[in-house]
C-alpha cells in the first residue's frame, strides 16, 4: 500500500517576511494565511510565514542570504481564468512580464516577477480557454 500526497507548498526565501506578504497580498491577491513569530524572543518580527489563494499555498521564510543567490526559481500556479487573473494583477500593479500567451504546450500563460527575483507563471490549459471562448460564442 502506498500512502497518497496531498499537497506540495513551495518555500521562498526572503530578506523581509512582512514585505515579501504585503506584495502577494496587495499585488497578487493572496491572503494572508499565518506568521510564526520565535515565541522565546516576542520582540522580534516573524522569521516564517505563508500566503494563500484557493487551494495555493506558498510559504516564506527569512533568510537574506539564500534570498539573494536566487537561482531563477519559477512556480506555476494554476488558474481557473487566466485572462481574468492578468487583468486584475495588472489593475494592482504586479509587475507582469508580458501578456498572456497561447504555448506550444497547450497552456496559455504569464509571468509575474516577485521581489526577490521569483518567476511565478500563471497559466490555465489551452482546452479550458477555448471551451471558455466557445460558450461566450454561443450565449451571444
């Protein structure tokens, strides 16, 4: 018998936990979901947390180091609409990498680039665009 997984949550380095959230939450749309603050020194700012959106997690954790010798993470996070998602990071001013693009792949994506250098690639199956596209074809 072999045990199921559940979920897989990346953990991204930062040199400013509370800056590093406030850019997901203002810019992406995350919420902010929890910070672990060291409970043997109460006077300084949390090391760790997390973000969410939907069923996306993404964790932090604080270390200026590691946080500077990026080497080009990317994360692909899956979207129920990513047309509608480019349009509200760009209302928020998320710094986009150009517009969402049809891929040899069969996935329609975009980029975002985070603080700290961190590819996050937002992208929806090409089928699910074109069903999209067909049922507003033919509600009109």
């Amino acid at each position: 018998m072999s045990v199921r997984m559940k979920a897989a949550v990346p953990i991204l380095p930062c040199a400013d936990l509370e800056a590093m959230m406030a850019f997901y939450v203002d810019r992406l749309g995350f919420e902010r979901r929890w910070a672990w603050q060291d409970p043997e020194n109460p006077d300084r700012p949390p090391t760790d947390g997390g973000v969410g959106c939907g069923d996306v997690q993404i964790f932090f954790m604080t270390d200026a180091d590691l946080a500077a010798r990026r080497a080009d993470r990317e994360l692909m996070i899956f979207t129920e609409d990513v047309d509608a998602q480019y349009r509200d990071h760009v209302a928020r001013g998320a710094p986009v990498v150009g517009e969402p693009v049809d891929e040899p792949w069969e996935m329609r994506e975009y980029c975002v680039v985070d603080p700290h250098g961190n590819r996050l690639r937002f992208a929806e199956g090409l089928e699910y665009v074109r069903a999209r596209a067909g049922a507003g074809a033919e509600g009109e």
